[in-house]
C-alpha cells in the first residue's frame, strides 16, 4: 500500500489535528486518573502493611516484602517504619486522619458561584484578576476553578474541561469538512 505524497500530507494534518483538538482534554483526563490509581495504591499499602504487621512482621521484612510487590513504586524505608509503628500501636484506620489547623473559609458556595460567575462573564481574565475582583487568595481561586468548577485554562481562556455532545458534534462535523476538502483540492486518495 502506498500513498501519494499529498494524500499522506493531508493524512497527518488531519490526525494531529485532531489531536490538538482533543489532546489537552485527554492529557488532563489521564493525569487525574493517574493521580485517583497513586492514592488508591497508597492504600493498598498501607492496608498489606497492616496485614502483615498483625502477623507479626518487622518493618524490615515488611520492606522487603513491599519491594517485591512494588517495585519502584513501593513505599521508603522510613515511611514502611512509621506505618508499623502506627498499627504496632493499635491503629486500625488506614487513610490519613483529620489534621488539625485552620478551616478553610475561603472555598464557599457563594465564592464558587461569584468565581464562576466572574468567568463566564470574561473568560480570558487570569487567576490573579479573578483573584484580585472576588477578594480571594489566588490559590483558593485556582482550587475553586479546577476543584470544584472543574475548568482549566485553554489558550488564555478558562473553559470546561469536558465537551458537550454539540461540541464534540461540531468537531466530528469539522473534521469530516476537512477530509472532503481535502478530497476536492488533491483527489481521492488512492491506496495501491
């Protein structure tokens, strides 16, 4: 099968194309789910260190153990160690406790909805803009608009992470444009 050089031109243009069109999403998409496996094998090991600390394992074995099991990815020796001494001395739960310290005041309804409010009426302002009109640390802001309104910036503009149906519509519509464009500048492609 060969193509001709035109045909093959307008072939990669169309599939990085595409990919820019979806690429951020995806990206954004795979590194959230990356991060959601990372905690849940956090548990995982704190869970089998658990096990194996009532069987009466030391954390050295217990390390070793972790090693194998994980690989790369298993826990350091000092973390192992404090782990065992936690549930050595009678810790049951597994994820990380309640810590102490200030509440937070900033991440409200009403900051939420003046925050997204601000944005849909100009959605190219910055973090430190949106920051400075709502009265708000610029990291709560940026928590609100990735949290809790589950945006992102996009060329200069902050925009919903997911498509709608019509967006995603509109894109397939786009990109079927493209190829019969391409089909009537170049021909058909023919495929030997």
């Amino acid at each position: 099968m060969t193509m001709t050089y035109q045909c093959y031109t307008a072939a990669l243009l169309l599939i990085y194309g595409s990919l820019f069109l979806s690429g951020t999403y995806y990206c954004l998409r795979v590194f959230w789910r990356a991060a959601a496996r990372m905690s849940e094998l956090e548990l995982e090991k704190r869970t089998n260190t658990n096990f194996l600390v009532k069987l009466g394992k030391s954390g050295n074995e217990i390390r070793v153990m972790s090693a194998q099991v994980y690989g790369d990815s298993a826990a350091k020796i000092t973390v192992v160690y404090e782990w065992v001494k936690c549930f050595s001395e009678g810790r049951e739960s597994v994820p990380d406790e309640e810590r102490s310290g200030r509440p937070a005041t900033s991440r409200t309804e009403e900051n939420t909805a003046k925050i997204h409010q601000t944005v849909r009426e100009n959605r190219r302002l910055t973090v430190k803009s949106v920051a400075e009109q709502a009265n708000i640390d610029r990291e709560t802001v940026r928590k609100i608009l990735t949290a809790d309104l589950e945006m992102r910036k996009a060329c200069s503009e902050t925009v919903p992470k997911e498509l709608t149906k019509e967006q995603g519509q509109r894109r397939v519509t786009i990109c079927q444009d493209f190829l019969e464009r391409q089909d009537d500048i170049l021909g058909p492609c023919h495929h030997r």
